[in-house]
C-alpha cells in the first residue's frame, strides 16, 4: 500500500506503522513527520481503513494548524 499512498492523498508520502501495524503517523514528500492523535489499525478491507486514515488526517491537521496560530 505504501507506494500508492502519494497517488491517493498528496504530498503523503508513506504511513508509519509500528511492529503491530499500528499506523502512527504520517510523513510528507518532503520527509515531515506528523503523528496522528488516535492511531488505527488496518483491519477489515483496505477501503475502511483508508476512509478512517483519511479523516484522521484531516483532523490531525486540523489541529496542528490550530496549535500553531495558538503559538
């Protein structure tokens, strides 16, 4: 799946999964690493599991932007 991931959301460049499978984070063309508030699990087929991937990262975003106009 990784190698698809720049095709189906831009400028992700790959998902960071622990030993379990656990997907953590998210990292960017350019390298940038941006860890998800709640991480997920790819169970069921890959179709639910990217919608939820899809909304974290817009959530995790979301909040990052927040976070810096809070500085």
């Amino acid at each position: 799946m990784q190698p698809h991931l720049s095709k189906c959301f831009e400028n992700v460049n790959k998902l960071e999964f622990e030993k379990d499978l656990k997907m953590t984070a998210m990292f960017s063309g350019e390298g940038e690493r941006v860890p998800f508030k709640v991480s997920h699990y790819p169970e069921g087929s890959v179709e639910f599991w990217l919608t939820d991937i899809l909304k974290e990262m817009k959530t995790t975003v979301q909040e990052q932007i927040v976070l810096s106009t809070d500085a």
